[in-house]
C-alpha cells in the first residue's frame, strides 16, 4: 500500500470519526450507568427498536413496520415544499439580482417576512390550513424559500459583467442570455442556496408534523414522547439526520448530472 | 490647428481600400459625482476594409471607453459611428471584442467555449464541429479541446478568446491590449499568431495597446492619443516590410522615434518626428 492509498483511505474515513466517537462515548455512558435508561436508553436497545421500526411485521409492536409509510409521507412534504420553494425562490432571486426595480420591490418585504422566526407561523398555519399536510408544506415552502432566494439574487448580482458582455457581443440575446450566461454563472450561489434550503426543509418538516399528523417522522417523534418510548424518539432523530445527509448528497448529484456549470464550478 | 505627421518610413501604404468602419466627432462625457468628466473629444477613425490600426495611448486616456463604445456597450454622448455604412447602436457579432480581462465562460471547456457564438446560428452540429476544430488548430489548441479555462494559462486563455470571435467573422475586430497580462515571450508569440491569422483571415482589427513596440510590430497605421481630454494627437502609417523583425535596424529607429515622440506628450505634437 504506498502512501497516496494510504491517504485517500484516510479521509475516506474522517468523516467516520465523529459519529464512531459519539457511539462509543454513548456505550460508555449506558454501560457505566452514568445516564439513567429512562433519559437515554442502550445503544442496543435503540439499536432494536429501529430495526423493528424498519424491518419488523406491523402486528410485532407499536412501531413495528411503519418506517417505509413514515419516510414516504415526510419525504413527499419535504419534497414538495422544497420544489415549491425552489420554483418561487430561483426565478425571483435571479431576476431581484438582476433588475434594480425588482429588488426595490421585493427586498424591504422579504427581509422583514424573513425576520419572523418560522415557528410563529404556526398557528396562523394551522388556522389556515389545519393539522397536517398543507401546512406541513406551507411551513417548510416559507422556511426553505429565505436561503434559495437570497443566494439566488447574490449569485446573478455576482455574475462578472464582462460575461454578459462577451455574450452580447457573440450575438446572444435576452433569453439566451438568462440560460446559457447568468444562470451557469450564478450556479455556486444557486446551488448553496438549495442545499441550505434543503436542510432546513427538514427542519420545519418536523414542526409541521409535530403538530398531530397520523405519520410521517416528525409525527413517530411526538407520538413516542407521549408514550415514553425514548428508543423511538432516539430512532426517529437518527433517521431525520440519515435522510437528511442523503437527501443532500442527492440534491447535489442530481444538480451535477443536469447542469455543466454545476458539475465544473463547485 | 494640430501639425499632422506624414509617412515616415521610405515605403507607402500601397492600394486604395474602401472604409468600412468610419467614427466621425466621436466625444464621450461621463458624468461622475462630482463633475461632468470629457474622457473623448472628436475622435475620427477611418478603417479600411482589411486593415490593422494600432491606438497607442497612456493609461487612462480612455481606450477602453473608446473600444466600449465601437462596440455598442455604452453610448457616446455625441458623434457618429457606421460600419459598413449602417449605424451602429447595440453589441452584435459582427464587432466581435477581444477583452484585456479574462472573459472566458469558466464553466465551459475550451471547444465550448469557441463553439458558443455559433450556436443559435442555424448551424448544422456536423459544420460545427468541423468549424470548431478549424480554429482550434488554427489557434495551436486542439490538444486542450476539453480542458476548462482554470486549467490553461494566460496566453492560451487568449487564444481561446482569439479564436471564439475569429469563428464568428466578424467585419472589424477590436482588442483591448489582449497580450498585456503576459510575459514577454508569450506576448511575442501571440503577435505573431495574431498576424499569421490576419494574413489568412484578412480581418479588419482595431488594436489597442499602449506598448510602442507591439504597435509597430502589429500596426499599418498608428493613432497616437493623448490624455485629458482623450483625442487623436497623431496618426503614423508604419510602412515596414511584413513580416517584421524586432532586430531589424529600420525596425528599431522607428521604434525609438516613435518612443521619443510619445515622451514628449502634452504639447499636441511629436517632437524630434520629421
Ligand atoms: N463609467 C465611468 N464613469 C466615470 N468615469 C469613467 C468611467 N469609465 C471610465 N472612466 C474614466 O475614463 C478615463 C479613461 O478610462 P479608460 O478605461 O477608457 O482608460 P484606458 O485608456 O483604457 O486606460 P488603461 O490603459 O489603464 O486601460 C479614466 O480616467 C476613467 O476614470
Ligand atoms: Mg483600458
């Protein structure tokens, strides 16, 4: 093995380091004693209860099973009030960087809307839309569209105008010029704006359904907190971080395969 | 009344060529914040279809502006400018711009980044490709066909820059002292390139630079400009044989005439010039 394998194999590894630390020190603290099972149960008991919650029949237990219909529904309403963030928030940020006007238009509301921390949306949310999927989606769409739009805006405000220039000068007009110039050009900024927005659909996806939804993760968390099932609560975390570390990894893949700019400037 | 300076070198600029890009009174006020600034004052250009015109001028006495406004990016505030007897008012590609900066798109590799003006132009991906590869010899590329601008240097930057408008053949071409970022030799070699394309593509070019020696390298004719306000002070035909040699004697003495005569600005006039 010689010293460049040795090296990729290495940091291949780091980002291992902290969650294998985090288990071994959670396994000393539960074999010590330290923390009480009622507060954090045994890794291998929160090991148990998430294989049945995936694997398991759904006569076995409570949670036995529900795992696939759980990640179905909170991956549908994350995904669809992410989109919905992402097709409000790209367009309206390329074009606030882009038109002074637009800016002046948009910039004083958005920013005194964005002041407001999310959760006080709540309510009125659920006035509006009542317990469950549309205000789901209409926290995580309001949640989500802060970042993409304002890295959006900062991205095409950034776009180097001798770009746009050179552009014109090869004859490229308006619309071609919003596709092939000022989107790939404003394609980093795009890009961390809708992996931002993406983590933090997650965040609101479980305040929406902390609120009473019959499923979906968020809903597994609340229900095992009334019923003192820490395992569940502990399972159900680890999932969120699970799927939200994939839902990334896919976002930026999947943005690498469609775009060039993408897959050459990040 | 400005003294004009006659042909200096034995041999006449021979043929009679008809004007294809003709600016007439050009003059340019910016209005800054604190006062109206004039950067151009009755510039008149006359181009010949085919020609190579040199503009040698200190920095800051507003050759970018000029070339900016030629190429329709901003407006002058009066005079006149036509190529090929049609006003121009707006950026299009038959004044294609070779820009002092990098303005390559960094998300293209060098093949795209040549092919981009073509595309929309009703071509045919076969014609294309084949056009693309044309130039990229033309330009000594084909080896860097698919590497991006971040992983080639400087001057080849510029070959690519060189070669995506050339593709687009355009009737003038104006440069904006495309070689200055580079290191003497590579600067060399890409005058020389510049005008082994010229002599096959026979394009009319508009270069700006403010190094002498690179004008009467390149240069049918030189227009000398002054500073504050930026004008025409001189306009100097360099009736040198092509191809031209840096070392040869005739080459150097017009060189340090033209040195001298520039040192002695301010005065409307080249001192110690015939
Ligand atoms: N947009 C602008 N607003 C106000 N003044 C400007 C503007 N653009 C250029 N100027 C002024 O016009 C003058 C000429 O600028 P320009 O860039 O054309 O010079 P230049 O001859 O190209 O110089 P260099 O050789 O350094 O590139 C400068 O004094 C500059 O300050
Ligand atoms: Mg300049």
């Amino acid at each position: 093995m010689n010293g460049s394998t040795l090296r990729n194999g290495l940091s291949g590894l780091l980002p291992w380091i902290l969650p294998a630390l985090f288990v071994l020190a959670w396994i000393i603290v539960s074999e010590t004693g330290l923390a009480p099972t009622y507060l954090l149960p045994h890794p291998e008991a929160v090991g148990r209860a998430g294989f049945t919650y995936i694997f398991g029949d759904p006569g076995q237990g409570a949670y036995a099973g529900r795992f696939l219909s759980d990640a179905g529904a909170s991956l549908f309403r994350v995904f669809m009030g992410f989109s919905l963030a992402a097709l409000l928030g790209v367009p309206l940020g390329v074009l606030s960087g882009r038109t002074p006007a637009v800016r002046r238009l948009l910039s004083t509301s958005v920013n005194a809307v964005r002041a407001v921390p999310g959760i006080c949306w709540l309510p009125l949310a659920l006035v509006w839309f009542g317990i469950g999927f549309k205000t789901t989606i209409f926290l995580v769409a309001l949640a989500a569209f802060f970042p993409i739009y304002l890295n959006a805006a900062s991205g095409a405000r950034g776009v180097d105008p001798l770009l746009l220039q050179a552009g014109a000068m090869m004859g490229v007009r308006r619309l071609r010029g919003t596709f092939a110039i000022l989107l790939p050009g404003a394609m980093p900024s795009i890009m961390t704006g809708l992996r931002l927005g993406l983590g933090i659909a997650w965040a609101y996806l479980v305040l929406g359904e902390l609120t009473g939804v019959p499923d979906g993760l968020g809903a597994v968390i609340m229900d095992a907190r009334m019923l003192g099932r820490i395992d569940i609560i502990v399972v159900g975390i680890i999932l969120i971080a699970v799927m939200g570390r994939m839902s990334d990894l896919i976002l930026k893949f999947s943005l690498r395969c469609l775009f060039k700019s993408a897959r050459r400037m990040t | 009344m400005k003294p004009r300076l006659t042909v200096v070198s034995p041999k006449a600029v021979s043929g009679v060529r008809l004007p294809i890009l003709e600016v007439r009174s050009l003059t340019k006020v910016f209005r800054s914040s604190h006062a109206p600034v004039k950067v151009l004052e009755e510039i008149d250009i006359t181009a010949a279809a085919g020609e190579l015109i040199c503009i040698l001028g200190p920095s800051g006495c507003g050759k970018s502006t000029l070339l900016k406004i030629l190429s329709g990016f901003i407006p002058p505030s009066a005079g006149e400018m036509r190529l090929d007897d049609r006003p121009i008012t707006r950026p299009g590609p038959e004044r294609c711009v070779v820009f002092q900066e990098d303005a390559l798109f960094p998300w293209l590799t060098v093949a795209e980044n040549i092919a981009f003006g073509l595309r929309g132009k009703g071509k045919d991906r076969r014609a294309a490709r084949r056009e693309v590869d044309r130039f990229l010899s033309l330009v000594g590329l084909t080896p860097y066909r698919d590497y991006l601008p971040r992983e080639i240097s400087g001057g080849m930057k510029q070959r690519v820059a060189l070669a995506r408008v050339l593709i687009l053949k355009p009737q003038v071409l104006f440069m904006d002292e495309p070689f200055a970022s580079l290191d003497a030799q590579a600067r060399e070699e890409m005058q020389n390139l510049l005008l082994s394309l010229w002599a096959k593509l026979s394009h009319t070019i508009l270069f700006v630079t403010h190094d002498v020696v690179e004008a009467v390298t390149l240069a049918d004719r030189i227009l000398v400009m002054d500073k504050n306000p930026g004008r025409i002070r001189a306009e100097i035909p360099v009736a040198l044989d092509r191809p031209r040699r840096r070392d040869d004697p005739e080459f150097i003495r017009f060189s340090r005439m033209l040195h001298d005569g520039l040192r002695g600005s301010g005065e409307g006039n080249l001192p110690g010039w015939p």
